[in-house]
C-alpha cells in the first residue's frame, strides 16, 4: 500500500494525467479507501509541488500539470466517496474575474489549484459584475468568494463585491479573497476584504486558513 501511494504521488509531481488517472482506477479495482489514496497520495503529491513553486525549483508549466493530474485523479475518485466525501470537502468557492477584466488564466489556475486540493469550485469566468458574485454565493451556499483583477481600472470592482455584500446583510457569511498583479494585502484591507493572495499556491493556503481544512 505504501508503494502504491507513493506512486500517486509522483503521478502528481511528474504532471503524468494519465498515470494519475489510472492509478486511480487501480486504487478502486484493489478496493483501497479512496479517501487514504487521496489524502496520503494525491494530495501529498500536489502539496509538495505547491512547496516546490513556493521554492522556486517548479515553474508555472509544472505546477499546471501537476494540478490537471490531480484534477483527473479526482474525477475518478470522487464518486466512490459516498459517505466520505464530506471528510474531504475543504469548503465551497466562487471565483471569477471581475467585470471590465477578460484575463482569465491567473483566475483559472487558481481554481484548479484549489480543486486539486479538496475544494467545491464554481468558476464564473472573466468579466463578472459585481452582483453575479453574490448571487452565485448565495444560490450554491458557498463558504466564500474569490475576486481576480489584473487591471488597475478594474480591480475597484473588487471593493463593490465587498459592499454589495454589505448592504444585503451578508458579509459576515461569506469570506471574500482578492488577487490579481495591482492588488496586495494592504488592498484587502482597504476595501475589507478577508485576504490577498499573490499567486495559487497562496490562494490555496489563505483559502485553507480562511474556510478550509487544515
């Protein structure tokens, strides 16, 4: 069992989708928790890689990857949980990049990133209004909201997710996060928003700190 789970998690390490997919099916075929393997296989494996980026010794190309490895193991993994998968689920998001902003590759890797690690995603894609965010928040009863912005003309539309939340009596029920290259955390705390996170590896442990998991 141990060498099988440490295959999983250089599957994840080599960005090898298919090896991680089929070690997947391997792992329900043996009859083996899929819990454990995620946990102390999979997950193992895309952590690493998130210390590595954080090291520099992985780049972006590496850390996509190992991601959509992770993603593709999942897939397989997830239906077989049943009355597991609440143990795994870290929490709910809702992300998108906001409205007058059509860059969406920073937006999308975070996802990703945080699906790869245990988290519900509802991507929204780029150019959402402010209101969308919080309705989608409220529909799907998501822990918190995840606003990209890559401009500076448009990173105000984060504040007014912020404030919209505010005057329909629901910021303290959801945790909002914002990222994008003209933000920081001082930003965050300017238009009161719960955290910054500079790149998806911090998105994921600010998102873990704030709602998830540990």
């Amino acid at each position: 069992m141990d060498y099988f789970l440490e295959r999983c998690t250089q599957s994840v390490l080599e960005g090898d989708e298919e090896q991680a997919e089929e070690l997947a099916r391997q792992a329900l075929e043996l009859e083996y928790s899929p819990l454990e393997v995620i946990e102390k296989g999979f997950v193992r494996g895309i952590r690493e890689v998130g210390e590595l980026w954080e090291e520099g010794t992985v780049f972006l190309p590496e850390l996509v990857m190992a991601a959509e490895a992770m993603k593709r193991a999942m897939a397989v993994l997830r239906p077989a949980l049943t009355n597991q998968s609440e143990t795994l689920t870290q929490g709910h998001l809702v992300i998108g990049t906001i409205e007058g902003d059509i860059h969406d590759i920073g937006k999308t890797l975070v996802a990703t990133m945080l699906e790869a690690n245990g988290f519900r995603v509802t991507d929204l894609g780029a150019d959402v209004p402010a209101g969308r965010f919080v309705d989608e928040a409220e529909a799907c009863g998501a822990d918190g909201i995840a606003i990209s912005a890559l401009l500076t003309t448009t990173m105000s539309g984060q504040r007014r997710v912020v404030e919209e939340l505010e005057k329909r009596a629901l910021r303290p029920r959801f945790k909002v996060l914002v990222g994008g290259a003209p933000c920081s955390q001082e930003w965050a705390e300017q238009i009161g928003a719960d955290g910054y996170a500079g790149d998806a590896v911090a998105a994921v442990a600010l998102a873990r700190r704030l709602i998830g998991i540990r």
